[in-house]
C-alpha cells in the first residue's frame, strides 16, 4: 500500500494495546476488503511503532485497486488499458475472460504481476521478482471475447513499506492470510456446489447450456435449447423435449433442414403426399432425433443417398430403405455419428 503518512487522532488510552489495535487493524481490512476500497480505510499504527498512538491514512497518489478491461497484443506482449495507473511491481493480479478465450498462455486464478511499460501499455510477470527483473509473460494470442485485469483485494498483498514511512504489511500478513483462507474456502465451496448440481424445482432450459459435472433433476424439466453435459445426467421426473411438425415435400426432401430443428428433438412429419428423407441437416456428434411419420402417406428413409450432402446422409440397417407406413405413427431413432460423418439409425418401432 504505496504513499502512507501519519496523522495524530486522540484516542482512548484505556484501548490503547496492542490485542485491541490488532483486532482494529483486522476489522479495517476487512471492511476495505468487502468494499473494494483499500484506500479509503484507516490503519492503527503497529504495536511497537513510535507512531503507535497516531492513526495512518493512504496519501493522495496511493496505488489505485480495481478491475480493468484490456486488449493484448501477441506481437509486442503488451495489454492495452487506457491510464492504468499501474506501477511495475505491482501485484498478484489476476485475470478472467467473458465470452471467449484469455491470450495463451494466461489463465484465471493465477497470480500475475505488473510490469509498466507507459501511461497506457503494460506487460505481465509471473512473479514480483520477474517483474521487477522486466521478465515478461511470452503472449502468442491476442484472446478474445472480453478479457479483464483485475488487481486489489483479494488479488493483492500489501506492499512491504519502510518503518516510519508506512504501514508494514508484515504487520497484517496475519489478517491478509485469513482473508486468502476465507477466500479460498468460498471458492471451493461454490466449485463444490457446481460440481454436483443438483435441480430441485421444475426447470427450464431455454438457450443453449453446458454442464461440466453430473446433473440430477428432481422434478420435471423442459429442454428448450442445446443442454450439453460432461457428466451424467439423472432425471427423476419428466423431461420434455423439443418437438417441431414440419409437413414434407412430395417426392425427395434433400438435405432436410425444417423449421427449428436446431432446438428439437422430435420430429413430427406430416405430408401431403408419399415422401422421402434423403438426408437431414444439424448433425452434431452424439446428437439424438426422432422421426415420427404422422401422415397418412409413406414416408421413407433411404440409404445414404447421393442426393444429399454426405454429411447428411443417414446410413440405415442392412443399407436398405425404411419405409414408415402413414396413419400408423411409425418412427425411426437416428444418432449422428461425427466420426463417420453421417446419422444411423439405430432404432425403429416397426
């Protein structure tokens, strides 16, 4: 904590030791903390410290905590934040990335540290020493999406100071280590609770999601967009999916592409007349779709057919067309496989 000067308040001498300016010191870093304004508390001076009857205050210029929005440049390794404010030295920081990628090789929750190169332009360290050395983090992106700095409690250690000059922050290593603790503690507890997500009330999944752990859904559920889990996914009520009845072309449907199909999972096909699928668009590896005749007339899926694209093409069993007769809700299951590059059929009701 850069620029502290010292300045006499009376204060209660009955108060005056040192468990009491401790706990004093403690409270006022924690209050900075929750409020992100280091700058804006009031430290008691150490025990021990010829000013120790004397509150101390950040001088005007004091190192500025906060979040920043940056560019980066893989070529010079350089971030772009307009007035930073920054000082070579200054750190850990930490960086996050919103909707996208952090340049390579960066990554979140990594204590990085400053280095100033002007008003506008820093590069980054891994360490104080390599900071202060001018040892810079080799970029080879620029990321993408919105990439943020951010640097302050609890991203920052407060700097050790001269005696007499300004606070020590050996004299609140205590605090700071229990502040990190706390930290660290409500960190693993939110990673826990995302690890094993568990949905407890009727839910919908509107847009497109991801899940990186098991789910389990308790009661009903309505996917609505693309839900995509890396672990196992347990309903124990119902799940609803989505479902589109677009009404077929006579002869040949190429490529068949309907009306939100990118959001369904059944299909509903009607048609005026005999019909058939030669292929079907919005293959993604793993992804199920139903086909449910539910004309009057035939509908028939054909074997890797030419006619369409061949990541279109569905390969059927035995290589022989299916024919789901009208009026008797015949149905086919395809998966695709983004191996191969084409759907299968691996189940029908007929």
């Amino acid at each position: 904590m850069a620029g502290m000067t010292a300045h006499r308040q009376p204060r209660p001498r009955q108060h005056d030791h040192a468990a009491h300016r401790l706990a004093v010191a403690a409270a006022a870093v924690a209050v900075a903390a929750m409020s992100g304004c280091v700058s804006c508390a009031h430290y008691p001076a150490p025990p021990g410290d010829a000013r120790e009857d004397a509150y101390i205050t950040p001088e005007a210029g004091g190192t500025t905590m906060g979040s920043f929005t940056f560019t980066a440049n893989a070529t010079t390794n350089q971030l772009t934040i307009t007035a930073h404010g920054l000082t070579t030295g200054d750190g850990p920081a930490a960086v996050r990335n919103i909707g996208g990628a952090l340049p390579s090789p960066l990554v979140p929750v990594t204590d990085v540290f400053i280095i100033r190169d002007d008003a506008d332009h820093l590069k980054l360290a891994t360490s104080n020493a390599n900071a202060l050395a001018g040892t810079f983090i080799d970029l080879t992106t620029a990321g993408s999406g919105t990439n943020i700095l951010e640097i302050g409690l609890p991203y920052r250690v407060p700097r050790i100071a001269a005696a007499g000059g300004q606070i020590k922050s050996a004299d609140m290593n205590a605090t700071w280590a229990s502040l990190v603790a706390l930290y660290d503690l409500l960190t693993g507890q939110a990673q826990a609770i995302w690890s094993s997500l568990r949905v407890a009330v009727a839910t919908t999944f509107a847009s497109a999601t991801t899940f990186e752990a098991d789910i389990t859904v308790n009661t009903n559920a309505t996917i609505a967009g693309t839900t995509t889990t890396s672990g196992a996914l347990a309903v124990n009520g119902s799940m609803v999916l989505g479902t589109i009845s677009p009404i077929l072309s006579s002869g040949n449907n190429n490529n068949f592409n309907p009306t939100g199909l990118s959001g369904a999972t059944v299909i509903y096909a009607g048609a005026g007349a005999a019909a058939a699928i030669t292929g079907l668009a919005g293959g993604v590896n793993g992804r199920l779709i139903y086909i449910v005749n539910v004309s009057g007339f035939a509908v028939t899926i054909t074997n890797l057919d030419a006619n369409s694209t061949s990541a279109n093409r569905i390969l059927t069993p035995s290589a022989t067309t299916l024919t789901l007769t009208g009026s008797n809700g015949f149905a086919v299951v395809l998966v695709y496989d983004g191996a191969a590059g084409f759907w299968r059929v691996i189940g029908k009701n007929f």
